[in-house]
C-alpha cells in the first residue's frame, strides 16, 4: 500500500509537519503562544472596560437564581429546540429590569441569547 508523501511546515524551516496541520511542532507551539497572548489583551481590555463578571452583578446569587432557572426550564424558551445554557434579562437591568426576578428572567440556548444580546444594544444602545 502506497504511503502518504511526506508533508512539511508551511513557514519554510524544512521540518515534517504534524498530522492535521500544515505546520511543524515547534511552529505551531509559537502560533499556539501568539493565540493565547492576543486573546489575553482581548480579554484585558474586555476587563478594563466593562468590570469582571462579579463587578457586573454576576455573583453567587445570580449563579444560583441562574441554576434554579435552568432546573426549572431546560428549554431555550425562544428557539424552543435547545438546552438553555445561558439565563438572559427580559428588560436589561440598564433599562430598568430586576437583576434576580424570576420573571424577569428565560433560559436561551447560546445562539438565541446572542441574538437577543444583539437586538437589545440596537434597540437600547446598551453595552
């Protein structure tokens, strides 16, 4: 049986390159550190301006009013198909919404609480 030709790193420094990647081990182990360096400013700047989540108002209370939320409505109430992952604010708390009423609360698969996020800063010019 004819064997594969052998492959090797796309940056040129003539070594085989490893499986399911175009580069070799040394060169994606640098891609790999510039991945997470630029997502660490990412995050920092993300931090820097809006607060960690706890500053946000997401603390043990929220994670537990979170839980208890899910436990009770499994279902994304918008797309109706998929477990909810997320617990989103009907009325952001910016527009005046309760931060811990139940009813001011749904459970949202991921891909429906991005929509909802997205219409909520267009209609509210909330960030």
């Amino acid at each position: 049986m004819p064997s594969r030709p052998r492959t090797f790193c796309i940056n040129g420094c003539k070594a085989q390159s490893i499986s399911d990647s175009r580069l070799c081990a040394t060169c994606d182990a640098v891609r790999q550190k510039k991945i997470d360096a630029r997502r660490a400013v990412i995050a920092k700047k993300r931090t820097a301006r809006f607060g960690t989540s706890r500053e946000q108002g997401y603390d043990w209370q929220w994670e537990k009013v979170s839980k208890h939320v899910r436990r009770n409505e499994p279902i994304c109430r918008m797309c109706k198909n998929a477990l909810a992952s997320c617990v989103d604010h009907i009325v952001p708390i910016k527009q005046g919404g309760e931060r811990l009423a139940i009813d001011n609360l749904q459970p949202l698969c991921h891909k429906c609480h991005a929509v909802k996020t997205a219409q909520d800063v267009s209609r509210y010019k909330v960030v």
